[in-house]
C-alpha cells in the first residue's frame, strides 16, 4: 500500500527559530523528500491593510486558518493545494504557488496549533521558546539584516505584537510533543550561535527513544535528563549543552542512528547543525544538530510505521 505523508509542524513566535529547525531536518531525511509550507502565507490582510485595521500578523482573525485546516488535510492525504504566499519583503502577496506533497510535510508558522483540526494533522508537533532577549536578539538581526527594516521600526513592531504573542503564540506551547528552547550560558550571555545550549521538554505524546547508553556516567558529560513538570504536566527534560565535546556528541549521535529503522541509515551524513556566524561563516552546533536528528528520529519511526 502507498505510504501516506508524515507531518511535522513546529510552530513559535517571529524569528523563534522556525527556519534553522526546518532545514536542518530536510537535511537529516532528505530536502528532495520533503514538502515545506509556512502558514504565515496564510494571512488574511497585507501590511498596510493591518496597519489601517490596527491588527496584528499573529491574530487569529488576521489569518485564514479554515484554508489552513482544508489544505493539511489534502496535504495528509496526498493530494496538492495551491497554497497563497505572503512576501516578507513586500508586505503584500504574491502569486499562489501549486504546492504537491512529498514524503514528509513541515508545516511552520505562527498558529499552526490553533485549532484542534490543525493539531490533528501533525504525526509530531514542535514549539520553539527561546527566551525572549535572545528572540529580540535574532529579530532583530534578521529584519535589519534580510528584510531591510530599521531598528526602530523592529523594536516597535516586537512591542506591538506582544499582547497577541502573550495570547495566541505561546499558549499553543502546551499542544507540542516537543518544547525547544536554546538558551546562553551563564558565563556567555552575550552568546547567540553555535555554543548554545539546548534544553527539549519530551513529552510521552511520542515514545523517545531509550538514551541511558549515553547518560550513564552521570552529569557533567554535556548531556543531562531529569524529570520535570512543563504547564502543569510531568515532562522528561533532555539538555544538550553548548559546549558538550565532539566525542560525547557523536555518541548521542550514534545512538540516535542506532534506534533510526535500518531502511534509512543511508542518509547519514554531516551537513546538519550549521548555522551561519555574524560575519557569514558556517559554524556547527551540536546541541542543533543533535536536536534536528533526534526529531528526524520520530520522522522516521513514523515513516516506517504508518500506512493509509
């Protein structure tokens, strides 16, 4: 029988991170497998119609979200949408595009949880919380850096939107199977790359994968696990520390390829966890790179398990 499209959808406020996540996967499993979409596309009014209706990007009436409930649903069932598509650059929207479904759908965005028919289109879903200085950090970067805005102009679009991140943004954290929150650390505050840390709230929504092979030499080797609450709830929280050693990396690594169906060992390779530094050069983040494989891992395993 045909398999059916697996989907992952990760959701987070603006330059949360949504992009770095998305292609590090595509690279895990396979950009010539994968179908992207941004639900962003899916906004209701232009910049200047938001403007004059005193209405923000992230305000579920400022966004189509019945479209978006049709198309994941065609999506997951194999079938094409022609999906809208909103340019950042412009404000204003572009032509639809004719979008077909691959093996594996990422669907990121801002709402992507909102409703209940939206949430159970996913096979994984992923909130992505970094603190709120080090998002202001990466906004800020971006929207001056890429899409030509001032600093004054970020700064106070990120204060407008703060009412509606604090009541449709960040509640949806709850619906995730996965919380990612890349942090600094304490003695490197000023850090926003590569020596992250990494801290994942695993929920039991997915059955994650045995990692006691690497955690049995106790704390101080990079990687930690303890039990945790998250909204109210009992979570395993896993930490990846920024400056965890190429040995102790690998081994989480090989691990997490140990437990990957064997069907897909061919797509190991190097390329994940890059990003680029502040004057354009690629550096490697293992706690990245260890974060996107190990959602790769549940990828997979659905891949490998589920069938229309």
């Amino acid at each position: 029988m045909r398999k059916r499209p697996i989907l992952l959808g990760i959701v987070g406020d603006s330059a949360a991170g949504k992009t770095t996540i998305t292609r590090g996967i595509a690279k895990v499993i396979g950009e010539d497998r994968c179908t992207t979409i941004c639900t962003d596309d899916y906004h209701r009014y232009n910049r200047v119609q938001r403007a004059e209706k005193k209405i923000t990007a992230l305000h579920p009436d400022c966004n189509y979200l019945d479209i978006i409930e049709q198309h994941l649903e065609l999506l997951k069932a194999g079938r094409p949408i022609l999906k809208p598509h909103y340019n950042h650059a412009t404000g204003d929207f572009d032509p639809p595009s004719y979008v077909e479904p691959k093996e594996f759908i990422i669907v990121e965005g801002l709402l992507g949880y909102t409703t209940k028919a939206m949430r159970d289109s996913y096979d994984v879903k992923l909130y992505l919380a970094p603190p709120e200085d080090l998002r202001y950090q990466w906004k800020m970067k971006r929207d001056t850096q890429k899409r030509g805005h001032t600093a004054e102009a970020v700064a106070k679009e990120m204060k407008m939107r703060e009412p509606d991140s604090e009541a449709f943004i960040r509640p949806q954290r709850k619906w995730a199977d996965m919380v990612i929150c890349f942090w600094p650390p304490a003695d490197k505050k000023e850090e926003t790359g590569a020596h992250l840390n990494v801290s994942l709230i695993l929920r039991p929504t997915l059955p994650h994968p045995d990692l006691s092979e690497v955690l049995e030499h106790g704390s101080g080797n990079g990687i930690h696990l303890e039990l945790d609450r998250d909204m109210g709830l009992p979570v395993d929280r896993l930490e990846i520390d920024g400056t965890i050693s190429d040995s102790k990396a690998k081994q989480l690594e090989d691990l997490l390829w140990k437990h990957i169906p064997g069907e897909h060992h061919h797509l190991r390779h190097e390329g994940i966890g890059d990003i680029t530094g502040t004057t354009g050069e690629r550096l490697r983040s293992h706690p990245l790179a260890l974060t996107q494989l190990l959602v790769a891992y549940h990828l997979l395993k659905a891949a490998s398990g589920h069938y229309e």
